[in-house]
C-alpha cells in the first residue's frame, strides 16, 4: 500500500524538477527494484492518476523492474532475487519489501552461509530518463 | 532551496521531497547524539519523549542506531507499524509514536555497509508517517557515521541536537567530534547533556566552555536503574530520579514540560 506514498514522491520530484528547470516534463521511467517487491500494477495506477492531478499533466511513463543481485562481501558469490528470498517467510519479505537492504538481516550468502550481504542492484525506486519540453 | 534536494543530471530521488515534506510537520527534531557507546542516549532519548507526550506535546521516537536499536527494548514497544496510503504509521508507547528499524528486523543482526546504512535512513525517513509532532527524537548511534550524517542533512534548518556524555575523557574527547560535525552542518546545538554523573565537577562543563556551547546539565547516576532498563513500563521510568533529573534540566533548556 505504500505505493501511494512513492507515486507521491515521484511526482513531486517531477513537479521540482519541472519548476527548477523551466521545462514541463514529457516523459519518464519509473525504474522499480526487484526486492522492494512493489505491486506494479498499484503503482502505475497510482501514478498515472497523480499525474493527471498534477502539474507534470500529460506526460507519459513507464514502470520497469531493475532485476536484483545480492553479493557476498565475504566470498563473492552474487544472488538472484530467486535465490535470496528463496527460504523467507511472509514476514520477512514484508519487512524488505519497505526496507530492501534488511535482506542481509534476513537471509545468508547460498554458497558460504555469510550474512555479510550487501544489495548490489534491483533496491528500490527511481525515476530516470525524464524528457521535457522548454 | 534544500541542499539534499536532486539535482538536474541522473536520476531523481523520488524520497528527498517526501522527507522535507515529513519534517515540515515536526515543529522540533531533536537529534539525541554523543560520541560513545553506553553514555545513555537511547534511555535519554526514550525517556524525553515520554516526558514530553505527558506534557501534552505530540511526541515521535525515531531510533536510527541502526546497529543497536533499543528504542523498543527501552519502552517495550511489541507492535509493528501499520502500513497505509500515507506511509507506515508507528505504534504508540505512553503516547509517543516510535520508529525502529527494529520492529521490522525484529532483534536480528542488521549487517549493513556505509551505502545500506544512508538507504535505510531515507527509506524510514520518507515511509514513516507521524504525522503532525510538536517533538521528534532521534536516536542516534554513537560517532559520526551515516546515520548522523544522512539525517543531519535533511533537518538542519529546523534542526536541533543535544550532545551527551559522561564524566570521562574517553567520552569527552570523542563529544568533541561529534561537536564539530553538528558545526560544520550548521545544525543548532542545545548544549552538552552529562550523563552518570558521580559527584563532584562536570567535567563536561569545559568541554561545552571550550566549544562555545551551553553545559546544560549532569544527570546523577541512578543506581535504582541498574539492571533495570527494558524491564520498567512508561510510568516506572518517568517516577525514577534519572527522569526526574532529566525533566528538570530539559524544562531550563526550553523544552515544553
């Protein structure tokens, strides 16, 4: 549900960025990472209507998932998404979907047992690419 | 304009107006620091918000010792926040809304490098919905890390800290850092907050003499805590001789109580 609260923050980014810069933005990408596990579909929903509500009006988007890759500081092997949150419960993915980074707190390196993760790509949200017009 | 705010080259930030936006509701954030372990910032930090909620202040507790939390160990905080359209919403202990990392790591190691650490930081700053507050206290980890640092940057301007210590001059020495960090960021500092302290002079009174900040005052040692911190409810703490010190000396330094 807090993917309200993020269509929230990317519009206002926009909304910034379009008073700062003078040009009214036409286009972005909403980069999603694979650990925050957001639903897309409730995303894009939210987004499209607050950009409609908002100054950045009309323009168009796309929401793409950033496949995730988890290291081992201590042997280097590197995780999938499938592979990390493999053995979670429920309550842990929960508590990674708000906090990416507590994957490490949460699962083991599959090939050395470490806990000594770190996420190397696939964390949270961005927006990216945005196009405007002067 | 903030300088946290996103800049024009790469991608945007979708978190910085989020937190600014956050903070503007919070008349005062008062970011509980020190330089050592051990001094008693999470009990002083604790303890202070409760005293403030019972004072009729809307009161947050936000614990970013992310390596140590015990805000919830402290005030005995089981429930989870509850996640809504406005972010998630923390649950309330003797009035206070409290935010740990802890709530949703529940007591496992939090194994996270410099990068994680700022991530986490934003990631609760910008999710957690308090909504209005008269006080939020922030819970900070000893020294000069990423924690300081990251929320040092986003509440400077309606910032305000308080730096503890204890009569050593282990403790003192490294208060000095912290001192200048806070300075350099051009963060409001209260004054100097003694901790433990045994009798005699306060030593940290020179420190905050030297640093051209105000020696708020020493917090005797409170023996009836020993042993006994995480075991007392909101109200035992608030009748104990440490809060009854600490009430006093927040009330002299303008705090509503």
């Amino acid at each position: 549900m807090h993917e309200f609260v993020i269509a929230r923050g990317v519009v206002e980014s926009l909304r910034e960025f379009s008073l700062r810069t003078g040009r009214r933005v036409s286009s972005f990408r909403v980069l999603v990472g694979e650990l925050s596990m957001l639903n897309l579909e409730v995303l894009g929903e939210a987004l499209g209507r607050l950009v409609e509500e908002s100054e950045v009006r009309g323009a168009s988007f796309t929401v793409d998932v950033e496949p995730a890759e988890v290291g081992c500081g201590s042997c280097g092997h590197v995780m999938s998404f499938g592979e990390a949150v493999s053995e979670l419960g429920e309550e842990e993915k929960e508590a990674i979907h708000f906090l990416p980074d507590l994957i490490a707190s949460f699962t083991v390196c599959r090939r050395c047992g470490s806990h000594d993760l770190r996420v190397v790509s696939g964390r949270g949200v961005s927006v990216r690419d945005v196009t405007g017009t002067e | 304009m903030s300088r946290a705010r996103n800049s024009s080259k790469g991608p945007l930030d979708y978190r910085e107006l989020l937190i600014e936006a956050r903070l503007r509701d919070v008349s005062r954030t008062v970011l509980v620091t020190g330089g050592k372990g051990g001094v008693g910032k999470s009990l002083i930090a604790a303890t202070a918000a409760l005293l403030l909620s019972r004072s009729n202040n809307r009161t947050g507790l936000l614990d970013l010792d992310l390596h140590g939390p015990s805000s919830c160990l402290i005030l005995g905080v089981e429930d989870s926040p509850v996640e809504a359209e406005d972010g998630l919403i923390p649950p309330i202990v003797g009035g206070v809304k409290v935010m740990s990392v802890d709530l949703l790591s529940r007591g496992r190691p939090l194994p996270l490098t410099g990068r994680a650490k700022e991530e986490v930081v934003k990631e609760v700053l910008a999710l957690t919905f308090y909504g209005r507050l008269d006080y939020l206290l922030v819970d900070l980890p000893p020294g000069t890390g990423d924690e300081l640092l990251t929320v040092s940057r986003y509440v400077r301007r309606r910032g305000e800290a308080i730096v503890v210590t204890t009569p050593t001059t282990l403790s003192l020495q490294v208060a000095k850092r912290v001192i200048q960090i806070l300075e350099s960021m051009t963060l409001k500092i209260v004054g100097v907050l003694e901790n433990m302290h045994a009798g005699g002079g306060s030593p940290s009174k020179e420190l905050a003499r030297e640093a051209g900040i105000e020696f708020l005052g020493a917090i005797p040692y409170d023996p009836s805590l020993d042993g006994r911190v995480g075991r007392l409810r909101p109200d035992e703490l608030l009748s104990t001789r440490f809060a009854e010190s600490l009430r006093e000396i927040l009330r002299q330094a303008s705090y509503h109580l």
